[in-house]
C-alpha cells in the first residue's frame, strides 16, 4: 500500500466526458486526479467507434483549444439532415443553410480522434492518472470520499473532496453511491457498421424510422456512411450472421428505394458490431459527495445522436458550478452538487422525452398513424417556427443560451 494521495477533485472514467472535464477543472487550478480501467487507446477499429457531435459540442470544444486538433482528424461534416420512414409517403429535409448562424449541423468522427488530441493535453497539464486501475472501495463521508484503488502490482489510497462518476451506463460509482435509476429495456440491439454507397453522400445524414426502430446513416469523412440500427434480438443475431451480401440486402430492404435512391446503391460493409439500447436516468445525480456525469447519469435512445452531445453539456453545468469561490472552498458541498442536479434535470428529461417520443411515434401501429406520420413530415416544411425548433435542437444551439 502507498502513501495515501489527496486531491480536490478524482474523476472515474477517462472517456471523452471524464477526460474534458478533468481538463477543464486543471485549467481552473483544482488538484485533479483520473482513474480509468483500461489504458487508453486511440486506434482505429473495425467498424470504427463513431460519434456523434452536435454544433454546440463543438463550440464547446472550441473554447478548450480542443476543436482545430479535432478537425484536423477525419471528421465527417452534416450539412443536410433527411428523415423518413420506410414504406410511407413523407419526407422532411433539414438545410444547414436555413439556420444562418451554423455552419454545419454536426460532425462524425471516431471516437479516437476525439480522445487523441484531448490526453495530449492532459500530459501538458497537472492532472494525475491512475491507467489502468481499478476502484476496490469507495468511503463518502461527510468531509471527503476515500477511494482504495488496485493497480498493476499495488494498492493504493486517495482522498477528494469531490469524486465524479464518468464511468458509463452500468456505472461502477453509481452503484457504489447506492443511487438507482430508472428507465427500461428496449428489448432492440443497436447494430453499428461502415457502408459504402455509389454516390456520394453529400455530407447528408439520413434517418430512416421503422416499426422496429429507427436506422440512421451518418456521413464520414472518406466518403461513406457510419450506420446505426435498430432491430429486434432476433434480427440482431441473424444479421450478425449474415455474409456481406445478404447483410448488405437486408439492410436495402430496410431503408427503402426512396433512402437508396438518395444514397445509391450498397456496395460495401465493414465488419459489424452490436450493442443493446436502453433508457437509464440516475435518480440522482448527486449523493453526499459524488456526483454522476455523462452515461453514468444518462442513457439515451441513439435515434436523435444525443447521447454525446447532453455529457458534455453535464460537463459545461458542473464546471461552471466549480467555477466560483463557494466551489474553490469546497467542491463536494451539497450546495454545488444540488445547484448541478438542478442545472442537468430539465435538459436530460427533455432529450429523453424527445428520443421516447420519436420511438413511440414511429413505432406505433395504430390505425390512421402511418397516415398522420407522412403528412406530419410533409407539413414541415410549411411550419417555419417548428421547423427553426427542431433545427436549433439538432445543433444544440437550444441548450447553450447565451454560449451561443
């Protein structure tokens, strides 16, 4: 067993939510530590691990110096948003150029590309990471939170006032925190691979509702789509399966003639991979002093791409809570953590609401609802006010007030 290190703040999960955070709270001057299982890695894979970044999250970005390392990388760019549903008349196509103050709507990178220049300037800060090690025990108590940690070959002990759990949707520190949460089993498996089409996208993403659920592709940067869709466990192992040409034909049948028109043809897949979609929310998102961030306080449906988008928004809401003299003398006083439960409340339930409500909708088989559907998406464009709505949420410039 070491001698025992203190810190004012101990991060666990070195993600992309733990890792910007713990930057962001280095460049405040707090004692800042990093505890991640795994050592991290940039590498690209087979399929690629992509993201999704709304406009916001790269103004967000931006203002840490983080965002030109980030585009320097292959980054996909949507310009062009298209949704519809398979089989139904209807369509509505969102224009970057009809929201004058964006450039693009999103961005599409691999998640490597995003964590690369983000631990680069780790090593330039003050932060101390634990790589790879494992939370044995967490003690919150009334003064500070004691974390026993195994590394390779030792045992070690630290102290923070303050302990955040960035660790993702089965959450390691929720648990140890005893705040449950709520939410459901989809019973879909989200299928992710790389497409290859005949023409060009664009820099066009298309999202195409199902009765099983939604099928998105996203633009990347070398031309081809990142897909990701939702099916039923039995689709799910049976395209898992699936050689190249029959999976390839499945998924034609499943975005319809009107998406593959757009698209042209399939014409190539990357290996695939599969991963089971849920709705978690903590029921807190702060207890005594422990705090939640990113899929460890909320797990979203992937249909609007916002799973991302909302962690770093998490990240923004604490940060600007610390960022004060009450936080300086003391980051883990209730009065922060329940000022950030407060901030982080509304806009989590409202994207959850959103994702819900565009699974039901799309999903339900009641008679007339496939009717009022295809006008609904026909309407759009003749209802200029939803119309500027549903583009200020895509971007995410709705959540950022005054950031703006």
């Amino acid at each position: 067993m070491k001698e025992r290190q203190d810190f004012d703040i101990v991060i666990v999960g070195g993600g992309a939510i733990g890792a910007t955070l713990a930057l962001e709270l280095d460049r405040l001057d707090y004692r800042v530590a990093v505890i991640e299982v795994r050592t991290p890695s940039f590498a690209s894979a087979n399929p690629e691990r992509v993201i999704a970044l709304n406009y916001g999250s790269r103004c967000h970005l931006d203002r840490l110096g983080l965002w030109p390392h980030v585009a320097a990388a292959d980054t996909g760019q949507i310009r062009h948003i298209v949704v519809s549903e398979a089989g139904n008349r209807g369509r509505a196509d969102l224009d970057v150029t009809e929201a004058p103050q964006l450039t693009e709507f999103g961005y599409v990178i691999e998640m490597g590309a995003l964590l690369a220049p983000i631990y680069k300037a780790m090593e330039a800060s003050s932060i101390c990471m634990f790589s790879p090690a494992t939370v044995l025990g967490v003690k919150n108590e009334m003064d500070a939170v004691n974390i026993r940690l195994r590394l390779s070959d030792y045992e070690q002990q630290i102290r923070a006032n303050l302990l955040v759990g960035a660790d993702g949707t089965n959450s390691q520190i929720r648990r140890m925190a005893g705040i449950d949460t709520y939410g459901w089993d989809y019973n879909r498996f989200g299928i992710v691979a790389s497409v290859a089409c005949a023409r060009e996208h664009g820099e066009t993403a298309y999202e195409c509702f199902r009765n099983a659920g939604p099928l998105a592709f996203l633009p990347l940067a070398d031309g081809r789509f990142s897909i990701v869709w939702a099916v039923t466990p039995a689709e799910a192992t049976q395209l898992l399966e699936m050689d190249d040409e029959r999976f390839i034909a499945s998924l034609r049948r499943a975005a319809g003639p009107d998406v593959i028109g757009l698209t042209g043809d399939i014409t190539a897949v990357s290996a695939r991979a599969v991963f089971p979609l849920e709705l978690t929310v903590a029921k807190s998102y702060a207890c005594g002093r422990i705090a939640l961030a990113g899929n460890a306080a909320h797990t979203v449906h992937p249909v609007a791409g916002q799973g991302m988008n909302v962690g770093l928004r998490d990240v923004d809401a604490l940060v600007t809570m610390l960022n004060s003299d009450l936080g300086r003398r003391d980051p883990g006083q209730g009065i922060i953590l329940q000022g950030y439960a407060e901030k982080r409340r509304a806009d989590v339930l409202a994207v959850a609401g959103f994702t819900e409500s565009m699974v039901h909708i799309f999903g339900s088989s009641v008679p007339g609802m496939k009717w009022l559907r295809g006008r609904g998406l026909d309407a759009l464009a003749s209802m200029p006010r939803l119309k500027e709505l549903l583009l200020s949420q895509a971007s995410g410039l709705g959540q950022m007030g005054d950031k703006a």
